[in-house]
C-alpha cells in the first residue's frame, strides 16, 4: 500500500470505524485513573464528547508553560488541546493540527463550551497533514513547545514531520510527545497489515530506529521521560505479533543546535531551585534525571545546556563551563531503554547520573 492509502486507511479509521477509546484493541489509552491528581480537575472540565474520542498514549503536559504557544500534532478530537489552553492560559495559545475532518468536526463543536468556560479563547484547530506542516500558515521558529500523542507511529514520513517540527520550534523549545515504540522492526506484512497500522502498532518504529531518526533530523540527544509497555488485548492481533513486544513512551526532543551526540563530562553541575510549580522538592526531567532541590546535582554538557537555554533556566543555579573535557559520561548505554516487557537486564540509554523513575501514565 502506498502512502496516500494509508493516510486514508488511517482517516477511515480514526474517522468513521472507532467510535470511543473503548473500541481500541490494545491498552495503549490508559484510564483516567492513571492521570496524575494535579491534571484531574483541568481534565474535568473537557466535555465529554471529546474525552471519550481520546486516543492517546500518554501524557503531553510538560510544566511551565504558562504563556507559551503550543503546536499539537494529530490533535484528533482536541482533549491535549484543551488541557494545554488552561495550563497556557489566556496569554498563551495552542494550535491543533490534524488530517481527519470528523475528529476535528468534534473538536471545533465544542470550542465555544470551553472558551466560555475558560474565560477565554486560546485555541485553534487547523486541517492538514504533519507531514506537510510548512503548508499550513504557522511562522518558523515561533513555537516554545510541539507536543503529539500517539500520531507519529501512524505517518507514512516520519522524517518529514522531525524536519517541520525543528523548523517550527524556536530555539529552546521542545518537542514533547508520546508514541508505541517495538522492541523490534516488524515485518512488511506487520507493517501494511489496516488493523495494526490503524492500533498505532504496525507503523511504531523499533526504539533504535527512533533514536537515529531523531538525531538525522538534528535532534542529537532524545531524552526519555517515561515508559510503559503495552498489552494488545486482541487475541487475533496477538497472535500474529508473535513475540515483538510495543512500548508506550515519551520523549522529549530539546532544539538546541550546540548538543552533542553523547553525554560528554565538562565537569558541570546544576542546583534545583525547588520554584517549580507542583515540585517543590524535587523535578522529574527526564527518566535519568530526578533533581532534588537545593543539591548540587553533577550533569553532562547536554543536559546543562537543556536546563540552561529553556525555559526551565530561571529555575536553576548553574555551576561550571565548557572550558574543560573529561571524557565520556559513564553509562552511556544502547540497550532497550524501557522497563517492563523486556527479557534482558535493562540498563540506561545515554543520560548521567541515571536514577531511574520508573513508570509512566496518561
Ligand atoms: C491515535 S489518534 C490520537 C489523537 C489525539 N492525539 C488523542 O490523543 O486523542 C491519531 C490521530 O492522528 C491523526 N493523524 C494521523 N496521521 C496524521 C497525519 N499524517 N497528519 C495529520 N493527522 C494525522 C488522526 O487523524 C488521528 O486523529
């Protein structure tokens, strides 16, 4: 099948054969138990209709984005969306994009019952394909955070959609999204199989394959922020997965041109302030990073820069430079860096200082 037909295979599917995130076949949408206590009242204030078309995987709200403008790709029914306008507030705005009208139908049906209910109107909805984000009429370099949940697995180009979000994100801002990622590259029948590409399954890339995506497109150092795996509950769809195994997880992809592809010792550290809101002892950057406030906290050059030209900067004390090498930062593993599911020991994937944080949830 070439790639204009699973497009429209994905549009059918996401359009017209699911109805509600209890049709999926796989536990890829975790239930609403598993949102953190914080999100829960936002979460309450979506109306129905577009909590129950939610077809993510995980959870696309990373702090301090008050003011910021915010991209969202594959936004379907828009419930990220509406999450995102109350955490941007009314100085901020955020832009969803998707490609399948009756997903976006649901979403622009109920803008009006947020904005109300907000207070205000930070919200746009726009048609179109991520792969082709330069048609839309979105300024380079003019958003502080792209999130997705759950979409990039489902493009026929993933390259194409890494090369718009590094145009459309100003240095320093971040991509921060949720996908299935497989323990392993599927077979082409697996690969073209409607089910499984429609699931989020078919079309995951090995976890490797991701990395060496990411980096081609510029972002050298991919950061995991959590992980879980994923039960496909289908047994026919089981069956014919054999022994691949799939994985939910979140990266964060930072756009900073100067990061290395290693973690590399200058002898940095950074000091948590403990002043961001909802982690006053302790901020959870990454799943290798878990920083207590007010420790002197020994970092490689990458992830000094990541703390130190984001919007996360006002928030730390930064000691050292870049005026001394040490080497290589140990413990800069390759092997599968997610938890659970997995048959061998399990070590961390490029990131110092690793303390791992354990699972994740949507
Ligand atoms: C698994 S659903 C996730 C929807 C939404 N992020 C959520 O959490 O509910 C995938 C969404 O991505 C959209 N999508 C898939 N491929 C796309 C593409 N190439 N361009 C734009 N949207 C796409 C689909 O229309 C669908 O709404």
């Amino acid at each position: 099948m070439e790639s204009g037909a699973m497009q429209e295979l994905v549009q059918a599917y996401y359009g017209q054969e699911l109805q509600s995130t209890a049709d999926l076949r796989t536990s890829a949408c975790c239930d609403a138990d598993a949102v953190p206590a914080w999100l829960k009242p936002l979460l309450a204030r979506v109306h129905p209709e577009v909590s129950s078309r939610y077809y993510g995987c995980g959870l696309v709200c990373p702090p301090l984005l008050e003011g910021c403008r915010v991209l969202d790709l594959g936004c379907g029914t828009g419930r990220d969306v509406v999450l995102l306008s109350q955490l941007v507030g009314a100085t901020g705005e955020v832009v969803g994009v998707d490609m399948t009208p009756e997903q976006l139908a649901v979403a622009h049906r109920h803008q009006g019952f947020h904005a109300e209910q907000f207070g205000f109107s930070n919200v746009r909805f726009l048609e179109g394909h991520i792969e082709q984000l330069e048609a839309l009429d979105l300024e380079p370099a003019s958003f502080d955070v792209i999130v997705s949940n759950c979409v990039l697995n489902l493009s026929t180009d993933k390259p194409a959609v890494l090369r718009g979000v590094q145009r459309l994100l100003r240095p320093g801002g971040e991509f921060y999204f949720s996908d299935v990622y497989a323990d392993r590259r599927l077979p082409e029948p697996l690969r073209r199989h409607p089910v499984l590409y429609g699931e989020c399954l078919g079309g995951a890339l090995y976890w490797n394959d991701f990395l060496r995506l990411a980096r081609a497109a510029g972002f050298a150092d991919p950061r995991l922020v959590s992980d879980r795996p994923l039960e496909v509950t289908d047994p026919e769809l089981a069956a014919l997965l054999g022994e691949a195994r799939f994985f939910s997880a979140t990266y964060r992809l930072f756009q900073i041109p100067e990061l290395e592809d290693a973690c590399e010792d200058h002898g940095q550290a950074v000091i948590y302030r403990g002043t961001i809101p909802g982690s006053p002892s302790r901020f959870e950057f990454d799943k290798h990073h878990s920083l207590e406030a007010g420790r002197v906290f020994p970092v490689c050059g990458n992830t000094w820069r990541m703390l130190q030209q984001t919007r996360f900067a006002a928030h730390f004390s930064f000691i050292g430079d870049f005026e001394r090498h040490y080497g290589l930062y140990e413990g800069c593993g390759s092997s599968l860096p997610f938890d659970g599911g997995a048959r061998s020991a399990l070590h961390s994937s490029g990131s110092d200082n690793a303390t791992t944080a354990g699972g994740s949830c949507c």
